[in-house]
C-alpha cells in the first residue's frame, strides 16, 4: 500500500484512474504529479460530454470541447484501451494490459461508442452536421437532456426545418421536475416542435430508408433523417463479472460509503454517474466527488487515519438544460426558470471555457 511519509514513498503510490471523463480527467490531472498515476479510457480524448448537441449544429465548437488526454496530462501514462476485469490489486484492459495499483479510482460514468480517435470524432460532428443541412425535417428519438438540447440547438438555428421528438415517458425530461418538463415543453411548442410523448420507434429496425417512421402507436411520422438521443448505457458492464460484482447495486451503480470509498474496500474509490449517491447525476457533482478523493487520496498518502479522511454530502437536485444559445431552464433548490436567466449561465458556451480551465489549459478560450 502506499502509506508511509510524503517523501519518496508519496511519489511512488500507484493511482490507477479507469474512465476519462468528467471525474477521472478531473482526478487524474490533480494526482499527476502526487503519484505515479495511470488513465485508463477507450478513447484518446475527454470530451465535454454537453458541449456534443452544440457541435452537431456547429462543428467548428467541437475542437474545443474534445481534449486529448495528453495534453492535460503531462506526467501521467495514458492507456487507450477499456478496463474489462479488475483483481485484488490490478486492472486488466482489453490491449492486454495488467495495471498494478495502490489506490484505484473507478470514473467509469457511461459507456460511449463514439470513436477513439479525436480526429474521427471530429468528422463525425461534420457529417452530423451535414445530415442536419441537408435535411427539411429530423426526427429525435428520446426527450432527455441530449433530445431536448439537439431540438433546441436545431430550431434555434434552423427555425425552418421542422423537428420532431418522439419520446417514450409521459413528459420530456423526467430527470428534473414536472415544471420543468411543462415549462420545457411550451418553449419546444413555441419553437414549432412536435412532441410525441408516450411513443417510441423500434430502433432495431429503424433507418432513414423512406424517409417515414412508424411509431409504437402506428402514427407516422415523416422525416429526412434522425437522431437517436436515447441515453448512453452505464459503464458499469465491465464490473459484473469482476472481484467487485457484489458492490453494485440493483441499478448497477457501484455502491460507496461517505469517504466515497467502494463499499468494503479500504484503496477503492468511485465517483462521478457511476455512483450510486442519491442525488441528479450531473457532471459538476462529479467534479465536486473528484475533489473528495483528491483530498482523502492525499491524506492516506500522508499516513492519516480512516476517520480523519473528507466526507461527502448528496446534493440538492440542480441542472440546467440549454434551449439554443441563448435560453435554458434551471431547477434550482426552490425554484425553476426558464429563459434568459439559465441561458446566460450555460447556453453561449456550455462551461466549455470554464472546465478546459479546471484541466489547466493554458488557453481556456
Ligand atoms: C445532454 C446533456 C447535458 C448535460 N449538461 C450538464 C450540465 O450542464 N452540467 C453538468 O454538470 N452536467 C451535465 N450533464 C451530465 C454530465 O454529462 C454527467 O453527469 C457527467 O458526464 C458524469 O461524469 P463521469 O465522469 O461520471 O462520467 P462520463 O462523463 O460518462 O465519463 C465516463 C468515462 O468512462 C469511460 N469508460 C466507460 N467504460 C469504461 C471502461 N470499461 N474502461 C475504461 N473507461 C471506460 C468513458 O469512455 C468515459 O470517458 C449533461 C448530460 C447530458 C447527456
């Protein structure tokens, strides 16, 4: 284990980071220089997971919110590959490496089939864009924050084309609450969006073929393309067969204590949407679970006892969802508005500038 003084001992911890995104970039950049740190990610890149809506209508804001880990993590090993089993005392990745740690830090949110490469990411968000151009209408499949977002970045920027969401639940964002959906839905009403609620599309047999889609309740609906917004599945599938199958809840969150430990784990840490802390899974609480373990990882490398290590508290349910560039609806502690307000917090540039600066690059901008 990596206990012991802060001198020599500090610098050889091994501090294993799985997943890339909001929380392991975050920890990883803080720990770089601490600890022998290892990233582990199947991609090359962090991406800003909500700048994505923004640059499928202007692909240009994409280089910005697709970061290649290198460039963060500058005394750090990166390895492209996933975590696909973990020991007692090793991560095993699917290029067939065994990465050995002292303190292992699972950040694996969700699971993305985006590419790997940041270049193809990036001319993915070109032909996204192009689909758009080229289209007179678009389907959305699902009214979650990426359905919602994606339909008001497009009537926002192409008010002529006629936009469409289909979406299985009773009301369009259910993650927050009814008012927000309600106040959601009149914005999306105003903007000349159909929505579909209690309907689905069979996303098996769904193609851009004939350019109708049928709905579970046999009404058609005619559109140039579509967009499947629809939730990204939990990268927890890894762990199941894993030393750690009996720490996943029901959801398949990994259950952790107060120190954000995994349960029964002494040197296993989670945070970030794979958590199972009863709270709104948003990328800002992960930042905050980050900075819990920062703290406590120092603290053990220093030696210091179990229960002077930090605590963390759930939070009070908040998020904002961008309407466009300008507009947005927030759920505050007491309270929810739509409009300019949230917009000028979030929908100009998406805290795009704001989180390159929390992985200290040079140019936030
Ligand atoms: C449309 C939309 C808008 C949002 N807006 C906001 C907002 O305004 N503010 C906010 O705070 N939050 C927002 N969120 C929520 C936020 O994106 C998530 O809460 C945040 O991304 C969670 O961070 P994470 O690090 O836990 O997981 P993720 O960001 O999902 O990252 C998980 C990482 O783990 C990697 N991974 C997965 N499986 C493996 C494996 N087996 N091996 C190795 N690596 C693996 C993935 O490649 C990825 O890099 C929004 C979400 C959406 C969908």
């Amino acid at each position: 284990m990596g206990g012991g003084d802060a001198g020599d001992a500090t610098s050889k911890t091994r501090v294993v980071v799985v997943g890339g995104g909001v929380a392991g970039a975050i920890l990883a950049r803080s720990m770089q220089f601490l600890a022998d740190v290892v990233l582990i990610d199947p991609k090359e890149y962090f991406e800003i997971p909500w700048a994505e809506l923004r640059s499928m209508v202007e692909p240009a804001f994409s280089d910005r919110s697709l970061v290649k880990h290198t460039d963060y993590l500058t005394n750090a090993r990166v390895i492209t590959s996933s975590a696909v089993n973990i020991t007692e005392n090793q991560v095993l990745t699917a290029d067939g490496n065994s990465v050995s740690f002292d303190y292992l830090v699972i950040a694996t949110g969700h699971a993305y089939s985006t590419p790997t490469s940041k270049q193809e990411r990036l001319e993915q968000f070109q032909q996204d864009n192009q689909k758009i151009k080229s289209s007179q209408s678009v389907l959305i499949v699902g009214g979650g924050p990426s359905g919602v977002e994606l339909a008001g970045e497009i009537a926002v920027d192409y008010p002529d084309k006629k936009v469409t969401i289909v979406h299985k639940g009773s009301r369009v964002l259910e993650f927050i609450g009814h008012k927000a959906s309600k106040k959601t839905l009149d914005w999306l009403i105003s903007k000349k969006v159909e929505v579909l609620l209690e309907q689905s599309v069979d996303l098996d047999s769904i193609s851009e073929g004939d350019g109708v889609y049928t709905t579970s309740t046999g009404q058609k609906i005619s559109a140039d393309c579509h967009f499947v917004c629809v939730g990204k599945p939990l990268g927890s599938s890894w762990l199941q067969d894993s030393a750690l199958r009996d720490c996943l809840n029901e959801n398949r969150r990994l259950m952790v204590d107060e120190y954000l430990r995994v349960k029964g784990r002494s040197n296993i840490f989670a945070i970030g949407d794979i958590t199972d802390i009863p709270e709104i899974k948003q990328g800002f609480l992960a930042e905050r679970h980050a900075t819990v373990v920062i703290k406590n990882l120092k603290l053990l490398m220093k030696g210091t006892k179990e229960n002077k290590l930090a605590k963390y508290k759930a939070a009070s349910p908040m998020a904002i969802v961008s309407l466009g560039r300008k507009e947005g609806v927030a759920q505050l502690p007491f309270a929810t508005i739509i409009g300019c307000l949230p917009g000028l917090i979030k929908s100009k540039d998406l805290f795009v500038g704001k989180t390159r600066k929390t992985l200290g690059l040079v140019s936030s901008t």
